[in-house]
C-alpha cells in the first residue's frame, strides 16, 4: 500500500489510515488494480489502525472510523471478485514480561479495531508482521471474542530465521494450530527465496495452511528514490519454489505491485497445493522452543519440582510471596535435563491465580524450555494461559463435571494442551478399562469443543505399590489401552508409585521402565534422580524410541558414576582410614576440598567468562541471569567497599558485554538481552544516587541524540538501542518518534551532542532519513550519524552518508568505534 500511494504522488509521512477518509477515490482506485491483476484477497488500508499507533498522530479516538472505513473502499473496490482481509498490524510495543502491556490491555486495544473492521463487512482478519508470537495470541482471542470470522496469522522473519523475539518459524506454526487458525505463515522483512525455508519448517510440524507474502526484496537508493529490486518475474519464478515447500496462500508485501501479483498468478494457476506428512505428536512450545510428545518422540521429561506438596520450605516462600526457589528450581532442573516445567503454587491460604501468574512469568524468565501449569483453578489457569508464551500444557481436566465446563473452554481460547486426568466425579477407578472409558468421556468433550486429539496427553494415574500393587499392574495396562484405543500421548506422575516403600527411585525407575515398554510418552518426575534419568534413556533405546540410539550414545559417551557416588565411597574410605590412625593414637588431619569439587562437578562457567569474585561477582551473575530485583542487595552490598564507577565497570558494563557475546552467537535472544540490560538498569539507579550524594555524576561514554524519523511512529527498535547504549555507560536524549529534521538539529546543538542515531522501519519514510542528515551538514554539524531499522541497509546507510546500525548490540559496538572508545 505504501509503495502505491507513494507512487500516486501522495504523501504518506503521517497515518497512512487517514487517507480512507480523506482520499477514498485513491484508495479505491489501489484496490482494484490488485483485483484485476488476479488478487484472491485484498487487504484493507488499517495496518496501524490501532489506538496505539494512531496515538502518534492524535487519532487514538478515531479507531473505529478509520477501520471501517477502509473495510468500506476495500469491499467497494472488490465488488465480490476477491475477499477482503482486515489488516491488523502491530501496536509498536512488547506485552510483558518482555514488555509494560498486560495481555488483557492488548486484546482489549485489537478488539477495538477488530470489531469495526467485522461490523464493516470484512470477510477475514489478517493478523500480520508480527514479531511477537504473544502480541499475536491477544489479537487471536481479540478476534474470536467479537467476531466469527477466519483468522490468519503472519509473522515477520530475520535473516537468521527468527522473529525478532527470537522465534523461529516450526515453533509459530505449532503455537498457532493450538488456535486452530485457517493459516499460518510469513510476510514482511526478506525477499521470495528467502522464505522457501521459513515455509518448509513450518510445512514440516503442521498441516494448518500456509500464508506467505514476501518483499520485492531489500530496499536500494536509486536516483534519490527508495525502492525495492526484485521484478516480478522473482515472484514468478520463486512461487513455484513456494508452493513445492508447503504454501497454499502467496501474495507480496512491501514494493509489490499488481504486476507482482500478476505474474504470481500466472506462475500458480494450474498446481495444486503439495501435500504433506507433517511430524506427529503433541506440540508443547515456550518462545522459541517446540517439544513433541507421542510414540514416535523419545519420552519426555517434565521436571515436578516446583510443587509445594510435601515442601515445607517451598510452601513457606510462597506464602512469603518469595519466589526465589521457584527460580532456582526452574533453572537447577534444566541443567539436569527436564524438557518441559511442571509449575504448581498449590498452597493454602495464598492466592493462587497470583501466585501462579507469577511463577510462570518468573520460570519464562529464567528458562526456555515449555511450561505444563498444574492447577484446578480456572482462574489460576487463565492468569498462567495469558502470561505464558508460546503452548504450553494445562495439567489438568478430569472427567468431572466441573472441570469438563470450565477448563476446557480455557484450553480451546488459549490455543493450550491438555492432560486428561482419569478421574470423574465417582473417584479413581481400580480397573484400567474404567480410568480409560473416563479418558474416553474428556476426549470426546475437546473434539465437542474443538481440541484436537493431538492436543490431548492421557494421564490414567498412578497408586501407590505399597498399599495396591494391584492397582500398578491396572496402570501400565491402561497405558496400553489408551495407546491402543485411542493413540494419543501418555504420561504419568510417576514417584507416587514409591510413596511409603523406601529407597524410592529403585521402585520408581523399574516402573518407569515397564510403563515405557507400555505406551508411556513422557513421565512427570524428578530429573535430578540420575537413576531414573539414565533408565528414562536406556528404555527408549529397548523400545525402538531411540532410533540407532543416537539420544543414549550422545548422552552418555564417557559415562561415568554420579559424582556423589565416587565421593560417597571415597568419603567412607577415608573415614575407616582416619578412624584406624586415632584409635591407634595417631595424629589426624581433614583436609576439606567438598565445595570445590562441587563447583567443578556444576560446571561454573563464572570464572572463564571474568567474572570478578566477591560480591562483584554476584552482581555480576545477576546481570546474566536477569534478576532485576536480585541484583539491588549485593549492589548495595558493594557500595560499602567499592566506588560506583568501579562496580559500573568491574560488574555491570563486563557482564553487558558477556551478555553481548550470547547473543551474537544466538545463545540467548532478545528477550532475555532486554532483561540483563534492565538488571543493568537497576543497579545504575542505585549507583547514580550514591553518586549524586556526593555531588558527583557516573562518568558517560559520550551523548547521544536518538530518533524515529518524520512520517514514522515504530519505535521498539530503536528503544531497544537506546537501553543498550545506556547501559554502556552513554548518555542517550530520546527525541520520540516522528521527528522532523529541524528538531533532531536543534537537539543536537542544545545537548552538544556527540552522534545521532536515527531509525526508519517503513519504506516511505526512508527519504526523511536523508533529509535529517543532509540538515545536520546544512547546519555545519559534522558529527558521526547512526541508522538503523527494518528497512535499512548497509549500502543505502553508506548512500546517504550514515553508518549502518545493524542490531542492537552490533548498533553499540560501531558507536563505540565511531566515538574512538575501547571495546
């Protein structure tokens, strides 16, 4: 749309939405040249017709007028030759944890927009250029609140094949076949080939269809004029490629014109869809995670730590509001192999539906693995389903009555999975026919609902063999049964098996074994029971889970015994020797070097990555992990023996820079970058005023003019420069967004500033970046200028005399260099 209006002469450097009402005759006019051209679908003039964005401009309470509007022109100008796809953009802002938006406050702003575009006659909702797969699940429940219409979802893709939160393209499409949305996909961002991949990994997991509308390229500066280089012909030809890797939609975003659409036509008309054999399983996702359960997966290891029953530690915290031991647990079960996290705040006398919102956000922010969330709570579940990222599991919905009509439902909205619980309002059947005819009732509810059968884990439960061995024998044969019956993943809470008998990990392991022979898909256990974990492992080879054993060679190539073992053993060896040489009146010694081992055994990488000892190093390991209230004790702590700068270079600003380094080797994403940064930012504040006490300043790195350019209201990424530029120790003076030439001059003169970072994410505002620049030079200001955004290259940066940003690490590193300072 951009490219059109630009090239009917009009200019586009404020909401482009206003035109629906101010130059209809174009809009339409637009409209039809695409029609005509071919088009299936055309998309309507609200990309950012959301009250966020309309809010740069002063259009927030004109949402509804403008939406309609444009779902008005566009349905006049297809006069029934092609539907018409209500565009629903990106607000411009992350929903937390990542960001300040709760999810409620984001489905209520695309509801606003969403129920317009309905009542105006859209026949479908486009939710498109998402980098957020969480933004995007609040426009999902937005449409599905206020309107029955089919839903398709497009998120935009780097170069490295993620989003821009890290996602990568197979996870999207899991997420995404929870909603049971009428296509998944990828526009925006990258060139035709560049998407062949993105739809392959997407075409391998799922068989919802696929939407894939890509750019006519990267833009170039030709001749003074921004445009984008590949001709149709491109599409032509790439189409083709599209379709073999899985597409069912195609179509151009940014620079395609009705030619583009055209020749893509042409290139489609007489194929067919290719047909695919997705991977089987459940489908359970963090962020940028995707697990599958199921027979054909080795069996999966949901870590039950975080559960308060029989914790009294664990329970007091909770009840203190303390999730430290969440956090710990979290991470600790990771390491020790768990691929998804059972989370349970059960406690009496708290408030679970905060507590459990809480802990999830606290367990997303310290691993990446998927969540399962354990409760009975309907409100509890929905506070986790909305604060939870990507798919997790809900554990659980018995056969009662109860739990039939209030927890399914949430499941459905959310897009979630669920573990069928055999149980139903009689109790816990001792027969396995009868615990399998209850898993039976609840699977035949979801598909009443619309939960897929492959959304569904069966959990026939488990007694203990102490009081019904019986009942054990019942178990695995249950297992078998819902295997045979039904084929839908298993899995058990396996140490109840064990529960009065004792050394409990014998029993638990052996049963864990015979399960696994019987159909058990993943069991909810300990991982940091080395016995269970290594018979978890050696099972799936026995059973055929394990393909060429390939898990179990990886695993334990150089196995050797659990540390604890070999010190056990050695420990008691010692002590008969010691007890032999005093009882015969020698002289004793103990040499103590325990906590040592243990550090080596853990694996600390603390040390090689220079960390500083003492409390420095707690600060500095609280810069890594992200713990933004953790890290306010020790800074504290360091004041008394340490000068802020000190603890500002030593600590902060070297644990930035390992942060740095993990994300450029894709170690870590943007999310959790953001949340060193903002740990970083926490420490600043309490150093700045221990600084200003004494009538001092932190010494900065230099100033540093930022702005979004005249016509352009995007702002994430150049927000997310400015928190790492700050936390570098620079000076940053935000001028907003939308800023006109003339302001960015009169700020860099006023704040005597030392280089300028200017950012642009549509097209059409690129020229304003040249014109920025050319203004600074007007104005005898020959100081060093940074450009970055979505749209911007290298060569075009070097054109228009900038220097290329790239991303926000990238971005720190060239100011440092530009600003001759020692990286």
């Amino acid at each position: 749309m951009g490219t059109m209006l630009m090239k009917k002469g009009l200019d586009v450097n404020f909401a482009p939405e206003l035109l629906n009402v101010e130059r209809p005759e174009v809009l339409i006019e637009i409209h039809r040249e695409y029609v005509e051209a071919g088009a299936d679908i055309i998309e309507t003039n609200t990309f950012g017709s959301n009250r966020i964005k309309l809010s740069h401009y002063g259009l927030e309470d004109r949402v509804k007028e403008l939406t309609a509007a444009g779902v008005k022109l566009a349905k006049e100008a297809a006069a029934g030759r092609a539907l018409v796809a209500l565009s629903v953009g990106p607000t411009g802002v992350f929903v937390e944890p990542v960001g300040d938006y709760t999810f409620d406050e984001m489905v209520e702003i695309f509801k606003e927009q969403i129920e317009a575009g309905a009542e105006a006659g859209a026949d479908l909702i486009l939710i498109e250029t998402m980098s957020d797969t969480k933004e995007a699940k609040a426009a999902v429940v937005a449409a599905r609140e206020v309107c029955d219409l089919p839903v398709m979802v497009s998120m935009t893709y780097q170069e490295d094949g993620r989003t821009l939160l890290g996602t990568p393209p197979e996870v999207a499409a899991a997420i995404f076949e929870g909603f049971d949305v009428a296509a998944v996909g990828a526009n925006c961002s990258l060139g035709p080939e560049s998407f062949v991949e993105i739809v392959r990994k997407m075409a391998e997991v799922t068989e919802t269809p696929i939407i894939v509308y890509a750019n006519a390229g990267l833009p170039v500066l030709r001749d003074g004029k921004t445009i984008y280089p590949e001709p149709p012909e491109t599409f032509e030809k790439v189409a083709v490629e599209l379709i073999k890797a899985g597409a069912n939609i195609i179509g151009g975003c940014c620079g395609t014109t009705p030619e583009h659409i055209r020749a893509i036509k042409r290139a489609v008309k007489n194929l067919k869809p290719a047909k695919r054999n997705p991977v089987r399983g459940v489908k359970v996702a963090s962020r940028t995670e995707l697990v599958f359960i199921g027979s054909d997966h080795p069996t999966r290891i949901i870590g039950e730590r975080i559960n308060p029953t029989g914790k009294k530690k664990l329970q007091e915290a909770l009840k203190k509001g303390d999730f430290s031991l969440v956090k710990e647990e979290a991470k600790k079960q990771v390491e020790e192999g768990a691929e998804i996290l059972d989370v349970n705040v059960g406690v009496p006398g708290i408030d679970e539906a905060e507590a459990m919102e809480k802990a999830v956000k606290i367990v997303m922010e310290t691993v990446t693995v998927p969540i399962m969330i354990d409760s009975k709570n309907p409100e509890a579940i929905e506070r986790a389903l909305k604060m939870c990222d990507g798919r997790p599991i809900v554990n659980s919905c018995s056969g009662e009555e109860k739990d039939i009509k209030e927890i399914l439902p949430l499941v459905k909205k959310y897009g979630a999975n669920v573990l069928a619980l055999g149980i139903d309002d009689e109790g816990l059947k001792e027969k396995a026919e009868d615990r399998v005819a209850v898993i039976e009732r609840i699977i035949n509810e979801c598909e009443k609902v619309g939960i897929r059968r492959d959304a569904v884990i069966a959990d026939v439960l488990n007694l203990a063999a102490s009081a019904m061995q019986e009942a054990t024998v019942e178990t695995l044969k249950a297992i078998r049964l819902v295997k045979e019956k039904f084929g839908v993943a298993t899995t058990l809470g396996v140490s109840n098996v064990s529960f009065g008998l004792p050394a409990r990990s014998l029993i638990n392991s052996a049963f864990m074994a015979m399960a696994i022979e019987a159909g058990l898909d993943s069991g909810i256990v300990n991982p940091g029971d080395s016995r269970m974990v290594e018979t978890i492992y050696a099972s799936d080879v026995l059973v055929g889970k394990d393909r060429g054993a390939t898990r179990y060679v990886e695993k334990f190539t150089g196995y050797k015994p659990k540390a604890e073992d070999r010190e056990c053993r050695e420990l008691l060896k010692k002590i008969c020797t010691l007890t032999c040489s005093f009882l015969e009146g020698k002289k004793v010694s103990v040499e103590v070097g325990g906590e040592e081992r243990k550090k080596e055994e853990k694996g600390e990488k603390a040390e090689e990555e220079g960390a500083p000892e003492g409390v420095l190093g707690e600060i500095f390991k609280k810069v890594i992990e992200g713990d933004k209230e953790g890290i306010l004790k020790p800074t504290e702590e360091a004041l008394k023996s340490y000068e802020p700068m000190e603890i500002s270079d030593r600590a902060l600003i070297s644990a930035l820079d390992v942060v740095g380094k993990r994300f450029e080797k894709g170690e870590i994403f943007l999310p959790q970058m953001l949340r060193s940064a903002q740990a970083v930012q926490a420490a600043f504040e309490i150093l700045k005023k221990e600084m200003k006490k004494k009538g001092k300043n932190l010494k900065t790195s230099g100033k540093i003019v930022m702005a979004t350019v005249y016509g352009d209201v995007h702002e994430i990424g150049k927000n997310i420069v400015i928190t790492m530029l700050e936390n570098s120790g620079f000076e940053v003076v935000d001028l907003g967004t939308n800023v006109p030439p003339e302001k960015v001059v009169e700020a860099v003169k006023r704040e005597k500033a030392d280089l300028v970072g200017l950012s642009a994410l549509m097209t059409t505002t690129l020229p304003a970046m040249e014109d920025t620049i050319k203004a600074l030079r007007e104005a005898g200001l020959d100081i060093p200028v940074i450009v970055g955004g979505a749209v911007v290259t290298p060569e075009y940066a070097e054109k228009i005399g900038g220097h290329y940003g790239g991303d926000a690490q990238e971005a720190v590193k060239i100011v440092k260099k530009l600003l001759g300072i020692e990286d």
